[in-house]
C-alpha cells in the first residue's frame, strides 16, 4: 500500500510560462527504492525515472539520483537550488521529485533517505531530509511558482522500531503550513490518509501524472484535477488526491497546439522527424507505403517488456539457447547455441540495461506482449507483417544502402568487439574480413547507431525480429535459397510451420545475413540469445 510514507516530490517554480521559452526550467529528480533498515520499496525508482525521462522532453534540465543516503540527498538539493535563478524571474521553473518513504511527525513532512536508521521519534530530523527545508531553498531562489507533489507510500516503516510514539503520526502526511506565495503543494491523497502502491510499474498517482502532464493546452490546475479524478475513480474512492495553491499566475506544461519535443502530438501525426511515443516511450513512425501502419523505429526494450512481465505476473520457463565457444577436438574453436535451464530473457548470458533489446523470447511471447499492449494502451500493436517491415527496411540491397562491407555506425554485427574476449584466433570472422568496430560485444542498445532513410534503427543486426507470419520460402529470392538450401524448409519437426525472423543479429558476419530481402526462420517457441522483436501500431 502506498501511505504517507512514499512520496513522489515534485516542485516546480513558474509564472506565466510559455512552453519552450527562455527562463530556465530546473528539475530535481530522487527515487529510493533499497532501504537498508526500513522495508524496501518497488515503484520510487520506476517514478523516478519516468517522471524524470517525461521532463527532460519537456525541456527542464534534470538533476537525477536514485537510492540516494541523507549525504547525497542534501547534496542534490544544494546542486538544486545553486542552479536556479539568484534573481526574481516570474517566468523560471524549478521542479524536485522525491520517490520514496516518508513521515510526519508533529506536524511536519520528512523525506527518508536510504541509510536513515531512527529507533526513536525525537531522531528523525537528523535522519531525514525536511520538506520544510525544501520550500526554504527554495524561496531563497528566484523562481515565481513551487509545486510539491508528494505521492505517498505504506505506513510508517519504522512503526515497529519506536516505542510508543505519539507524536509521529502512521496515517498520511501532514498538512503543510506557512507555505511561501509561489507555492503548489498536491498530496496524492487527502493529508493524514494513505495512498495506494498500485500493482504495476507506477503508483496510480504517478501514472495519472505521466498521462495528464503532457497534455497540451491545459492550465496546470486542471492536470491536477484530472489526476485527482482519474486516482479517486480508479479507488473507488479510497484515495482522493488533494492540493492547495499560492501561486497567482497562469501556467501551462504544454501549450496550446504544441506537443512534445521530438514527438508528434498523435499517431496519424507522426512522421520520421516526429515519431509518436506511447507511455512507456515506444516510438513509433510510419510505414512508408503502408497506410495506417506505424512501426516501432527501435526493438523492443528489455524496460518495455518488463512492465508487461510485471503487469500480468508471467513467469517465464524452459531455459534458452545461449551463444557458447567450445574448444575442437582437431583443434581450434567453434561456436553453438547450448540449451541453458536457468537462461531467460532476464538472464541472457550477459549485461543488459533497460535500454537493450529484449531477447530470449519466443514468437508467442512477444505476441502476448504485444495483446497486453494493446489492452495497456487502448490501441491495436501487433507483430510485423513482412510486407511491413521490407517497407521499412527500403528498397536498397542492405537496409543501410548498397554498401559492402557497411560503413561504420550502421548497425552492431559480429566485428571486434563481438571476439575481444574469445579464445582462439577469430579475426578473419569480422564482418566484411575487418577491420569493424561497432563497440557492443553482444547486444547493443538500442537506437545506438544511424537510422536508415525511413528512420528505423537495427532492421540490420542487434537482433533477429520475429515477425507475424508463418515462414513462405518463396518470398526469398532464387539466388538466395540455392545459396542456402535450408531457406527451403517449411515446417518444424513437430510439424508446425515456422515463423520467420529478419533483419540478422550481432552474430552474423556475411552479407547475405543482412540483405533487405532475407527472411530466415525458427520454431515459435525457440528461444535464442539473439531473438528480439518490435511491434507495429495499427491506426484505426
């Protein structure tokens, strides 16, 4: 349950405020998850680093922390509020989102750090960071409006640790008081209530925010009311949000008729230059000679299917295929997919971020993903059809161009880097015959090199994409079928046809991995470490 001791901290400073104008706009962003002597949390990071993804697109620059300790805490603040404006300037911003637990005691709100250890109520100032400490840094600086948004989590996490406290209060945070003028203070529930947690990757709280804030043309009084709605109908009432105001001025976080930087304001919009995002910020663009189809431009992350793991509570099984290095018994090495019970697509066989493609998943699951998408988003995501994604990857021979061996920056392929650290002699493998040197020794993130002229990234390398249909041999040319004679098979040994894959990955070596044309297929419920997907947005 989300009660008064999560909080998700927002404070801005505005007046009159034109989107994209000259006045600085300033964020500070922190999201405690990993409490060493309070019950750890699992959303304050997720918040956190969503809240701040959305404000760096709306053009604020962003001081970021995530787990912080009381010293870093203060640290971060300090780095705040030395940023801002020294001078009056009515038009300037200043934002601070906290994620994390939190207490009131005598009235008066503390933020919890991640080292704070308080066995006693009268050690709490000492451990925490004030809230009242952070609108005094605030009004030291020159900013016209400070907004407070404090989303709050469980019940007092060191209840069992103090005897007896009267004065430290386990129902909600306390209505602030003496709020200097400039001040938007908003709880995301009524003060002395709780709040709750919510069962995905947001809090209800941070998710209405992560959806209403962008919205253009809204004065921000009505985003937090329509927060306040949505968050008490999703409850049934059981959390009401609440927020008082002192500031006198009109502002808006986006204005009328503008969107997102970089993005379009709608999917029909969308173009190359400005893709449409989703929220977990998928971008998508058309499909050049598919009318309603958009594509995502990148593969889908490890982040993106994390939420819908996390969403639907799947729990994957049956191990994958990891890429291994085995020693000859002539001498010399080879390489093989060895089956792993233990692999999965959180354990792929090496680092991953959030931002690299998923990969050891089947066809099946990454349809499931994309059917839980669709109900997530209201929308309709589907794999690829193959006409679609040859539509992406153009009509040159490469979806970089014609180029062999491809320039650099195309695409993450088996180079360098990908033999760095194998036995043996493996050089004459590099793609083209070397020298390439992509930097990524397995997967790469995604978006990291050049996007082809439709503005898609990796539709050559990184990962092998499942796609909709069922494996058609004669969709590939004659040349390439008598130079490969198993593009000729159709069906697996169980007899289910095949689904078919594009693109190559960062294993692949020859030009004929990487040829727009090639389709190359697997079982649908094969799992290798170089099997990825992206999805499609069909626009009614």
């Amino acid at each position: 349950m989300r009660a008064s001791f999560f909080y998700s901290l927002i404070i801005f400073a505005l007046s009159s405020f034109v989107f994209g104008g000259d006045s600085p706009r300033k964020a500070l962003v922190i999201g405690n998850n990993e409490y060493v002597h309070a019950r750890a949390l699992s959303n304050p990071a997720n918040d956190a680093s969503d809240m701040a993804e959305l404000l760096r697109r709306l053009d604020f620059d962003v001081t970021f922390r995530i787990d912080a300790d009381l010293k870093a805490m203060r640290r971060a603040l300090r780095e705040f509020v030395d940023g801002l404006p020294t001078d009056p300037d009515p038009d300037a911003v200043a934002l601070v989102f906290f994620a994390g637990h939190g207490v009131q005691m005598k009235g008066e709100n503390f933020l919890i750090p991640v080292d704070a250890e308080m066995a006693r109520d009268f050690e709490v100032p000492d451990e925490t960071l004030s809230m009242n400490l952070i609108m005094e840094g605030l009004e030291t600086a020159g900013a016209g409006l400070n907004l407070l948004i404090l989303d709050c989590c469980r019940n007092d996490p060191f209840s069992r640790a103090w005897r007896g406290s009267r004065s430290t209060s386990s129902g909600g945070l306390a209505m602030p008081g003496g709020a200097p003028q400039g001040m938007f203070i908003a709880f995301s529930t009524s003060p002395d209530d709780v709040a709750d947690d919510g069962e995905g990757k947001n809090s209800p709280y941070t998710s209405a925010l992560l959806k209403h804030l962008p919205k253009p043309g809204r004065p921000f009084e009505e985003v937090f009311k329509a927060v306040g709605g949505e968050v008490a109908s999703l409850t049934g009432g059981e959390q009401e949000p609440w927020f008082n105001s002192k500031f006198y001025g009109s502002f808006q976080f986006v204005e009328e008729g503008a969107g997102l930087p970089g993005a379009s304001i709608s999917p029909e919009e969308a173009t190359k230059d400005r893709p449409w995002v989703n929220s977990l910020g998928m971008k998508f663009c058309p499909v050049p000679g598919q009318p309603g189809v958009l594509m995502s431009t990148t593969e889908t992350r490890v982040k993106d299917f994390r939420v819908f793991v996390e969403a639907t509570d799947y729990v994957q099984a049956g191990g994958a295929h990891l890429f291994s290095v085995t020693e000859k018994p002539a001498g010399g090495y080879t390489t093989e997919w060895v089956h792993q019970k233990e692999a999965s697509w959180e354990k792929p066989g090496f680092q991953q971020s959030g931002d690299h493609p998923v990969v050891c998943v089947t066809w099946d699951e990454a349809k499931a993903f994309a059917t839980w998408l669709s109900a997530h988003e209201g929308e309709t995501y589907r794999l690829p059809r193959d006409a679609e994604w040859s539509a992406a990857a153009g009509t040159e021979r490469f979806p970089w161009g014609n180029d062999w061996p491809p320039p650099a920056n195309v695409g993450n392929f088996w180079d360098e880097a990908a033999i760095r650290n194998l036995p043996g002699d493996w050089s004459k493998s590099v793609i083209g015959g070397g020298p390439y040197d992509d930097g990524a020794e397995r997967t790469a993130r995604v978006g990291s090199y050049a996007a082809n002229g439709n503005g898609f990234f990796d539709l050559a390398g990184n990962v092998w994409e499942w796609i909709e249909e069922d494996y058609r041999p004669e969709l590939n040319s004659i040349e390439l079928r008598e130079k490969n004679p198993s593009l000729d098979e159709t069906r697996d040994e169980k007899g289910r046809p095949f689904k078919s894959i594009r693109g190559g990955a960062w294993d692949n070596f020859t030009g004929l991995d990487f040829r727009s044309e090639l389709r190359d297929y697997d079982e649908r419920d094969r799992r290798d470490d170089d099997y990825g997907f992206r999805v499609v947005l069909v626009i009614d």
